[in-house]
C-alpha cells in the first residue's frame, strides 16, 4: 500500500469514528436513535418507556414518590449554591477542561456543571425499578453523592466507591442529611484496588461505571466487574473522548454482553441470555 492510500485510510478512518462518536452523543443520540415503540422485546419495550422523559409513557410500577426525590433535588440545589472550595484527587482521567488530576473546584461547580442530572437520576431510577421492585446496585464514581441517593431512594441496596476522600466525606454528610446513612454502603481507594478485593460470590444485579474516563481502564475494569453483574452494566460518558467511545464500541463485541444500547450518553451492556441478540441507540 502506498503512502498515499494509507493517508486516505487513516483519513476515512478518522471521519468514520468521529461520525459514529457524533451519533453516540446525548444530542444527537435523542434524534437518530431507535424509538422504544420500535424495540420487539417485552422487556426492553418496557424499559424504554421507562426511560422516556414523558410521564404519559411511564409503566406504573417505575414511578418513585416525588416526596424523595424533592428532598434529593433540595440537596443538590444547597450544593449548586455553596461557595466551598474542594481540593479534589482525581485518579482516572482527570478535569476534562484542566487536564490535572488535583485541583481546587468550587463545590458549586460541580454540583451545576458535573452531577447526574434530576432528569436522568429519575429516569435511571424508573429503569431500575423495571428490572426488580428492590436490588442490588454498585456505582463506581460517588461524587457528591446525588445518584446514590436516589437509588437508594427507590429501595435499592446501594454500594458506591469513590477515589477522592474530600469529595465522598460530602457525599456520607448528604446521605446522613437525607437519612440515608445505613442504606448506602461507601468506599474510598483506586477502583483497580477495590476490584481485585471483591470475593467471587459477591454480585450487583446493576452496576454503574461513571467515574473512568480512560480508555483502557475502562475496558479492564468492565472486563473484570462482568463476573459480578447479574443483569447490567452501565458506562457513562461513552463520548467523552475518541477512546471512551473505542472503548464502548469494543465492549459490545464481548460475548458476555448478548444485548447492548446508547441511551443520552450512556452505554447499557445487557447479559440478557434469553434474549435475541441486538445493539441499538435509544431515543
């Protein structure tokens, strides 16, 4: 092959993934994604209504009570407006926009700009109770705490680990606000550290990847946290970077995962054994 072609390649390559990267983002996903009145299984159908933003769509046994969520939501708003300064560790990628792993961040700052939105949490939770009336769930990436809280809201039995202490010591003073204190299980280390110590009974029904941002961490930690999960696998952010999303189209071809979805960012990985096997976008 000459130079030439392989330029051309390399050129094609490139447009192709960013394209397909494009297409995988929350905007454009919403748009050019498969609507849930196109899925034919029972079970995905009801799952994409319940991810739905339109309440009129919502199946009955998803809908939580408003009551804790606006206590939740209450939180979140105290957040956005602190003036706290954090001195944040960051041990996976770090600030997107800085680039540095620590750095001093207004609190408000991330509670406006970085945290699960009220609109998502709500309708991850609806999903949730989809699956089971009450579950299992590990979140890797604590944060300030809100998606925890919501989950653990629903009745679910909440396990989160986070790698900066200053951050999740916010998190715990949250949930004890909220009353949440012994329905959330929190650990503080590299998520590296934390997965290599899991004992091999121990299993989530969901877990929900949201705190690594690399490539190839995350493609390790996915690989290593499948023999834990028993119906699902959630990557956040899977077009934040050209890696993130080579990671996320590299996860679909494991064979563990028999059923994978996009959804407003997000990267759904399905052990669903009784189901046809399928990728697709959801709306």
């Amino acid at each position: 092959m000459t130079d030439l072609a392989r330029s051309k390649k390399g050129i094609t390559f490139f447009w192709k993934s960013f394209l397909l990267r494009l297409i995988d983002s929350p905007p454009l996903a919403s748009w050019l994604g498969t609507s849930w009145r196109q899925i034919h299984s029972p079970t995905l159908f009801e799952w994409g209504k319940a991810l739905q933003a339109n309440p009129r769509y919502w199946p009955q046994a998803s809908i939580q009570s408003g009551l804790h969520v606006e206590a939740i939501e209450s939180w979140r708003s105290e957040l956005a407006q602190s003036d706290e300064i954090l001195s944040r560790h960051d041990l996976g990628a770090g600030e997107r926009l800085r680039g540095c792993k620590q750095v001093d961040v207004a609190l408000s700052d991330i509670a406006s700009r970085a945290l699960t939105s009220r609109k998502d949490a709500m309708a991850m939770c609806r999903w949730l109770r989809c699956i089971a009336p009450r579950g299992r769930f590990l979140e890797l990436g604590t944060s300030l705490g809100i998606t925890s809280a919501h989950v653990a809201s629903i009745g679910w039995d909440v396990e989160t680990w986070e790698g900066c202490p200053s951050t999740l010591e916010l998190a715990r003073t949250g949930w004890k606000k909220l009353g949440y204190q012994k329905s959330i299980v929190s650990k503080c280390g590299d998520f590296r550290d934390l997965v290599r110590k899991l004992d091999g009974s121990t299993a989530w029904d969901v877990v929900y990847l949201d705190g690594c941002h690399e490539e190839e961490a995350t493609l390790n930690l996915v690989d290593k946290l499948a023999p834990h999960v028993q119906v699902a696998l959630v990557v956040d952010d899977i077009a934040w970077s050209a890696g993130m999303h080579r990671a996320w189209l590299a996860l679909q071809d494991r064979r563990q995962w028999r059923v994978s979805f996009s959804w407003r960012g997000r990267g759904f990985l399905l052990k669903a054994p009784h189901m046809k096997q399928q990728r697709f976008r959801l709306t």
